[in-house]
C-alpha cells in the first residue's frame, strides 16, 4: 500500500516472489566450537517499478504482516505482534532521485550463548551519502482478529503512519538492549560494526536503523528488523595447564625442564 503523507495513495498487488534459500555462514571465529548444523533462512524478493509525481510530502510504501514467532524472549505477546516493513520517500530524496543505502550481508543466523561474536552490519549507498548507525525498535502491524482488519493478519490496506513499536519486555530487554543489558551488545554509529556476547538462550527480535544523510540533511531511514537465535554451542576442546607454585605477586609458576 502506498501513502502520500497520511493520505491513501494507491495499493499494488504483486506476483509472488521468487523463493531463495541462502546459506548462512556462521559468526563464531573459534574452531574448538561447534555451531548447530544446516541453518538456513529463505529470502522472498519483490521488484516493481513505479513512477510517481515530486510532491512536497513524504511518500510510504507498506507492508504489513501477523505474526511473529511465539517463541521470542524479548517482547511481549509476540503470536499476537505483527510486522511492519516500510520506506519513506521523502521530499528531499524525490527531488535528488535519492538512492536507499541497501545492507551488504545478512546477518548471522545463529549466536552461541557466552560466546563473543561480531558482525559487519554496515550497507552501501550508490550516492556516497554519509551513514549513521543506530539499534531502534522493530515496528508492529497487523494482529489476529480476523484476515483483512485494521488489526487482522493480512491488513488491507496495509495501514498508514505512524506506526506503533513492538513492546520489549522491560526493563531486562529494551530496543538499544534487545540482548540484556550485559550482553555488552554495541553498535558503532560511522562503521555499522556490530558486537556482544549473548548471555541467555533464546530468540530475541533485533531492529537496526541506517539514516543517510547529504549536507547535513536527512534522506532516509532504512529499518532492518530481524531475529536472532542464541542457543548452546557445543565446546570440543578443553585444555587446562595446573601450577607448580604460586609467586609472591600471586603470579601462576611452571617449572620445566
């Protein structure tokens, strides 16, 4: 569905897109652990072209869908939160013929609970645009009271902005710790570098946001919403060196020969 500020613009029914199964490679540089084998995800991929008039208001795309996996840790009553996936066409970016930043990898399927681990989750923009990072809340859409209602599982129309935030379990889990708060769980704003280390298994919904900027103006704001799975990897190797003696500094010594 298509909007003009709040104002119904026009709904798009598209084919079915082409399924791809992609492979993740999995984000544990340590080769004593092993991660769950044949983790897979599945991408469906829309292409259309639209052409629309420069208007001096935002335009957004929308598309809503219920529900999320009732097995999440981190958000309340998630079998009955939908999605929200959306991209503002502002002003600014129809009168540059503005390029989205698009993300570069997907990202890892899997976490090993107390297993540091890092990410690049950094995108690419065709106009050179500066990129600004930022964990923020995954958008709700949708629900289960009927198919096609306002709160239903397909909604039709998709509804307009603005649009609610998934509700997080807090103050254990937030959108800027949607981890915990010692998962240690960073984004760095210039490079989109991403690192923790999960403390509990579990899935716990993830939203990122990368703004593009041009002069110092807002172009756009690209959220990804996404999953992570933290499960028990098993360990292979187990090595552990006993002392001969303590020093006086509490120093571990090791007399050899």
């Amino acid at each position: 569905t298509l909007y003009q500020g709040n104002s119904f613009y026009n709904t798009y029914f598209l084919e079915a897109p082409n399924i791809e199964r992609i492979d993740i490679e999995e984000n544990i540089d340590n080769p004593c652990i092993v991660v769950p084998s044949n983790i897979c995800v599945e991408e469906g991929r829309y292409v259309f072209e639209l052409d629309l008039p420069i208007v001096d208001e935002s335009y957004h795309m929308v598309y809503q869908r219920c529900c999320r996996n009732n097995t999440i840790t981190n958000i309340l009553d998630p079998q009955s939160s939908g999605s929200t996936y959306t991209i503002e066409i502002t002003p600014e970016s129809q009168e540059f013929c503005n390029s989205t930043p698009t993300f570069t990898e997907y990202p890892p399927a899997v976490l090993c609970v107390g297993v540091p681990f890092s990410y690049d989750f950094s995108a690419v923009d065709e106009d050179g645009d500066q990129l600004v990072y930022e964990f923020c809340s995954p958008l709700l859409g949708g629900g289960n009271q009927g198919q096609t209602d306002p709160n239903g599982v397909a909604p039709d129309p998709d509804l307009p902005p603005p649009f609610s935030n998934v509700i997080f379990l807090a103050p254990t889990y937030t959108a800027q710790n949607p981890l915990w708060v010692f998962a240690e769980f960073l984004l760095n704003p210039g490079s989109g570098l991403m690192t923790g280390q999960p403390q509990f298994t579990g899935q716990f919904v993830v939203g990122v946001c990368v703004s593009e900027f041009r002069n110092g103006v807002l172009l756009s704001t690209v959220r990804r919403d996404f999953q992570f799975n933290v499960t028990t990897c098993e360990v292979t190797v187990f090595a552990a060196v006993d002392n001969d003696s303590i020093a006086a500094d509490g120093a571990y010594v090791v007399t050899s020969c």
